[in-house]
C-alpha cells in the first residue's frame, strides 16, 4: 500500500483498504522490540516537526517517543517558538520547515491552519487535532477495537456527549471501515451537518450506518461506547453551562446496563471524573481507555511509517 508523501489531515485522507493497512502496520510494530534490540530502525536520518498551538500529554509523548522508537529525531515547537499566522504566514512556515525535516505534525486550533501547511509543505504533513478532527485519536480507536474485538466492520459504536472534532472522526472512521455509529448529544450540541452527510454517503457502499439522536436509550446494544469532555480546549469559558446541559450525556453504571456485556469503553483523554465518566466505570473490565492511549504512539507510528515510503 503505497502512501508515500501523502498528507494525513482527515480520516477522509485515507480509503477503507489504507485505514486497514495502516492499522495491519501499527500491530506489527507494537508486537516487534524496541529501542536498541529493534532488527531495524526505519527511520533513521528522519526528523519531524512537531508543530504545537494547544498544550498535550499524549500527542507529544506518543510522537516523540515513537520517532525516537524508530530511529528518528522530533523537534518540540511550542506556540513560543511558532506564532502561526502572526510572527510568520504558515505559508512560510511550511516552506522553510520542510527544507529541514522529512514530515510534519500540527495540534492546532483551526483546521484550516493544518490545510494550509499541507498546501505549501513539500513533506507530508499529519494533523495532530484541530478543531474539526483528530483523525490520529481514531486510528488508535480503531487499533484498540481490533485488539479487543478482533474486527472494525459490523461492529456497532455510539459516542456520548459533544459532537466535537473527536465525534468528526469517529463518524468518518467508522463509515469507512463499515461499522455503524451513532452520536448521542444534546440539542443543539450536535455533529456538524456537513460531517454527518459524508459518513452517511460513505456508509450506503459499506453498509455503516450513520445517526444522531438526543435520545441515551439509543446506546443499547453497543459494541463500543466512547466518549470525550463536554467542553473541549477553547471553550473553557462555557464549561459551568456545558455542565447543565451534558450532566446526563455521561457513561457510569446506568449506561453499562444497557450495552453489550462485552462493550469496550473509550475516551480519548484527559478525562473529568464524575462529569463525562465516572471513575469507577472507567475502571472496570471493559475499559480500553489505557490500551488505547498507549495505541497512539504504535498507530502514529505506522502512519508516520506509511507517509515517509518506509514499509
């Protein structure tokens, strides 16, 4: 599967059988050795940018240490260091950081910010989140719903809570792998219409169906219940109200008794105990939440892998 020098901004980037790719890499690398033992290093010589406007645990972690893992080197770039569209055009940017490295990562705040180093980079680039998708997030979903189920299609999914940028993703994700998805969300808090339309378009060739309700009863019978906090990175001044509306957009014990026995838990982290997710819950056997945030260094690792031509 060749994805040499593509950029991975959207889980639309990537087809049904390239998402399946990726993914058969990332359970290869997790199963192979680290570090000095490792046969090979891949990407030995290869430098990523890590382009950073919002602050991060596991996507900085996951990458630096994956490109490390592979016999990279990754370069922090703090909002201190890169004032995006102020101090310089991303157009400029991307122009002169792709002179010194091999592949880019952006977290940023606009999507279209990501689009735009994409449009003038002349190495790929991969969206890291942005306000309208966090396709790496999905990946490791995906990577984590594989080790747990065995299988991505026909799996039926629900996502409680905003019909935020990670709510984008899993919509998309899981109509390209065909499995069904619906996104539970208060009124007036769902996914953007345009997202739903796509992934519902996509889901009549591979038989994923999309939807989107208000109503909790809806999560009865998942095979995965997910969720994320109610208000995301920008939207700290909307939290107090957030937390009226969401409080019963939530998975605890009630939620558990109406899915599958052996539904798997995801949230893609930090979480807020007692709010989106109790504690308790998140603890309990059916929670992948751990598995899956190790899994965004070993899914990173294979579209890095896959970007730079090194499979």
């Amino acid at each position: 599967m060749n994805l040499k020098d593509r950029h991975f901004l959207s889980m639309l980037d990537f087809s049904t059988e390239e998402i399946l790719a990726v993914l058969d890499t990332a359970r290869k690398i997790k199963k192979a050795p680290v570090g000095n033992a490792r046969p090979t290093l891949p990407l030995q010589n290869k430098s990523l940018a890590m382009i950073f406007q919002k602050p991060s645990l596991r996507t900085r972690v996951s990458f630096e240490t994956g490109m490390t893992r592979l016999g990279g080197h990754a370069i922090y770039l703090s909002p201190n260091d890169i004032s995006l569209g102020k101090r310089e055009t991303t157009e400029d940017i991307a122009q002169v950081l792709s002179r010194y490295v091999d592949i880019i990562m952006a977290r940023v705040f606009g999507h279209d910010i990501v689009v735009d180093l994409a449009k003038h980079s002349r190495v790929p680039v991969i969206n890291g989140l942005s306000d309208y998708e966090h396709p790496c997030q999905i990946m490791a979903d995906w990577l984590t719903l594989l080790e747990r189920k065995g299988t991505l299609k026909g799996l039926n999914a629900c996502f409680i809570g905003d019909g935020n940028n990670v709510c984008h993703s899993l919509m998309l994700g899981a109509a390209r792998v065909g499995m069904s998805m619906t996104a539970i969300t208060p009124r007036g808090y769902e996914p953007l219409a345009d997202v739903v339309k796509t992934a519902s378009d996509i889901g009549t060739t591979t038989g994923s169906k999309i939807a989107v309700t208000p109503d909790l009863k809806a999560v009865a019978g998942a095979d995965m219940v997910y969720t994320d906090v109610w208000a995301s990175m920008g939207q700290e001044a909307e939290a107090e109200a957030r937390k009226k509306i969401f409080k019963d957009y939530r998975i605890d014990e009630k939620t558990m008794k109406l899915v599958d026995k052996d539904c798997v838990i995801l949230h893609c982290l930090p979480a807020h105990y007692g709010d989106e997710i109790d504690y308790a819950t998140s603890r309990t056997p059916n929670s992948a939440i751990f598995d899956q945030a190790e899994n965004r260094m070993h899914a990173q690792n294979a579209i890095m892998l896959h970007l730079l031509g090194a499979v």
